[in-house]
C-alpha cells in the first residue's frame, strides 16, 4: 500500500520537469528537463518491477539508467559545436 502512494508521490514529481520546459524558450533547459523525465520514468520503472515482482522489467529500468542519457548527451554536443561555429 504504501509503495503504491510512493508511485504516485513520483508521477506526480515527473511532471513539474515537464511544466517548467514548457514555460521557457531555451533549448538547454528543454533538454535537461527530458533528461531528468527518462532517470524518473527508470527509477519508476524498477519501482514498478519491485511491486510486481517482475525481474525483466527491472532489466528494463536498469537499462534505461545506464544507456538513456546518452543521446542526450550526443545532441547537446552537437548543439554546442554548431553554436561555437
């Protein structure tokens, strides 16, 4: 029961990233509002297997942590090298 009032506690932290993107115009601050949406949404994803008591969704999450930002990481590199030129 109480793992379940948790669950929404953090469905409800996963929007306020995306309400604060939405209000601005910077690119920078869009992206780290996506990237901090994809660590919640795995963390949420492992809370999930842990009540489920499902291993390969954990699998699931756990990969989304490890490999998820990276793109991120890519495009903000390439932004930043076509700005500079």
């Amino acid at each position: 029961m109480t793992l379940n009032i948790v669950l929404m506690i953090m469905i409800a932290t996963l929007l306020i990233p995306l309400y604060t993107s939405l209000k601005g115009d910077d690119i920078w601050q869009t992206m780290l509002a996506f990237s901090s949406v994809s660590t919640k949404t795995a963390v949420i994803i492992l809370l999930v297997s842990v009540l489920r008591d499902d291993w390969m969704i954990g699998v699931v999450g756990v990969i989304i942590l490890s490999v998820g930002n990276s793109g991120f990481m890519l495009i903000a590199h390439l932004l930043k090298r076509l700005s500079d030129s």
